[in-house]
C-alpha cells in the first residue's frame, strides 16, 4: 500500500451512550456505557484498523468528551493532526437504545456541537493531495459553518482528482423535517464518485420503490459507483457503466447494528486504496476486485454488529481475513 495516499474522513464526532440494559424503549433504560462515536469517526477508525492512513477531518471540543474522543482517535491509529480542539462548542451526545433485532433508536444533544463549528478557512487543504479519498456523511450538513467547510474540502478534492465517498448514514431527528434532509443530500450526491447507501436510505432519497430503477437514479454528476447495504443480506455494487455485483454476506448473531455500515464502507474504502486506484481507473479496479472488495466489506460490518458498540467493535485486519476464511472453509464442506 502506498502510505503517502491518505483516507480523509470529514464531520462529527460525538459521544454514544449505548444502554447497558437490553431491549428496552430509551426512557426505560437506567444504565449507558459511553461509547465514541459519529459516524466518519468510525469509519476512519475501521480504515486505520485496516492499514490505511486515516484521517480525521473536524473540529473538537475543548472538554472531557473531546479529551477522550481525540484519545480513542489516536489509540486506534487515526491522525489526528488535522483535528482542531477548540473551546468553541461541547461534546455532541447521542442516547441510543437497542430492540430484540439489535436495530436502533437515537436521541441527539448536538444544538451546540463542536464539529458543526469548523469553518471552511480553518481546512489545511494545501496538504491533500491526488490520489488521497475524501469520505462524508450527511449528519454535518445542517445549516452550519461545517457544512460549508463540507463544500469547500470537496471542491479541493475535486480540484485535485481526489476520490470522493459518500455516506448518507440518515438521522432523521437532527433535520428540521424530511424534506430538507432529501433535498441537501441530493445536493451533494452528485459531487460525489462513490455512493454507499443501504436498502432503505434507498427509497427515502429516491422516493423510488423498484430497487433497480431507484438505483439507476443515483447516477447523476459525478457518481460512477453505487454501493448498496443490505443487512442480513449483505451488499452489491453497480458501476455506471452497467455492471454489478453481488455478495450475500454472513449471517451473525446481531447484537449491536451501531457502527455496522461505518465499518463496512471503512473497509471497502481500505481495501480500495490498498489495491491502488486512481480516479480514472475507478470502475475499471472495482469491477477486477468486486469479490475481494465486497467479502472484505460484507465481514467487516457482521463482526461489527456482532458485538456492542461501534469503536470496540472494529476488529483489525487478520481478524476480519481470518473471519473470511473460516466462513468459507464451511461453506465449501
């Protein structure tokens, strides 16, 4: 792998409190484990874990919280020197709860998050560079200084035939009402030249019920690959040229989906940059190494969800080979 190209993961990080008490609605829940979280944290987290140099692109509050959240950041291998810990803002907090099928609810304290502070002035954008990935979500694309710092980072990034992921990882309680948070994604989509999108962020975009058609509809500017999640039932990709393909997973037993699709794409985006990929030869590398990419992404979010909580539940690199390998070796008897 070619150390110089870097991950660039821009937006929140927060805290998660994940409930230590399991199925139960949130005002019934007693006890939290603190867990850090956002999700282009987790994702530069998994890409680290993974062998990529990950980056962390956002701003930090000066408080116990972002004590710890730059402290998980840099036990996990993330380069934290882009990050600026300010005294502007708090910690964001999310309190989650978990039902029977892992699947989750989220409440947010994040009216004066930190990250939504970083302004487009305060980027170090002379120091990305061609060949590095720009990965993003949608969660710090509210009205903010960050969403602006969001425009400008991609334009850098387009500037310099960077590689561009997104992420649209919805949250609907932290947008004024669905449309806005439509109409803002489709906004950026088409800056991007990676689209990962689960089955139901799917039809919520799109508005779209035929999975084929509503796929066919994300192709639009710069998009030249979608990448579609499908729990259980693992993920495909299609390439604007026509092609696709399909991985049908692994069934685990669910205990937690928090952090699941972030450490999926943190591992295709790994894997990506470790084959070696330019903008021009995108689809070309995706369509030779679709299986490899898909096997390795698919693991990575099942031993997420797995277990609880989305930072402890990043495995390295030989866990998740090893994962693979021993799946296919029952399959195959």
């Amino acid at each position: 792998m070619n150390r110089l190209k870097k991950i660039f993961c821009i937006g929140e990080t927060l805290i998660d409190f994940i409930p230590v008490q399991k199925e139960k609605a949130l005002q019934d829940v007693t006890s939290f484990e603190r867990v850090a979280g956002g999700a282009p944290m987790n994702a530069a987290i998994a890409a680290a874990k993974y062998g990529a140099h990950a980056v962390m692109l956002t701003k930090i509050a000066n408080d116990h919280f972002g004590d710890y959240i730059v402290g998980v950041l840099k036990e996990n291998g993330v380069d934290t020197s882009f990050i600026i810990q300010s005294d502007q803002g708090e910690t964001g907090l999310a309190f989650v709860s978990v039902d029977k099928s892992g699947e989750r609810s989220f409440h947010f304290y994040r009216k004066n998050a930190a990250d939504l502070l970083l302004s487009p002035d305060e980027l170090m954008s002379e120091r990305f560079n061609q060949g590095d990935m720009l990965h993003f979500c949608s969660i710090d694309l509210v009205d903010s200084p960050m969403k602006q710092a969001h425009i400008k980072v991609i334009e850098d990034f387009q500037r310099i035939g960077g590689i561009i992921s997104f992420d649209p990882n919805i949250r609907l309680p932290l947008w004024p009402d669905e449309a806005s948070c439509r109409e803002t994604i489709l906004r950026f989509l088409p800056l991007a030249n990676i689209v990962k999108v689960s089955d139901e962020e799917l039809q919520f975009i799109t508005t779209i019920d035929d999975e084929q058609e509503a796929v066919t509809s994300l192709f639009t500017g710069l998009v030249n690959v979608v990448v579609l999640t499908k729990g259980n039932d693992g993920a495909a990709i299609y390439l604007k040229n026509g092609e696709s393909y399909e991985h049908k997973g692994f069934k685990v037993a669910v205990c937690d989906t928090t952090g699941a699709g972030d450490a999926f794409i943190g591992g295709f985006l790994s894997e990506l940059m470790s084959i070696g990929i330019s903008k021009e030869t995108l689809c070309e590398q995706i369509s030779k190494h679709h299986r490899r990419l898909l096997t390795f992404a698919n693991a990575s979010g099942a031993l997420t969800a797995s277990v609880k909580g989305a930072i402890h539940a990043a495995p390295g690199r030989q866990h998740v080979l090893n994962f693979i390998s021993a799946r296919t070796e029952i399959q195959e008897k």
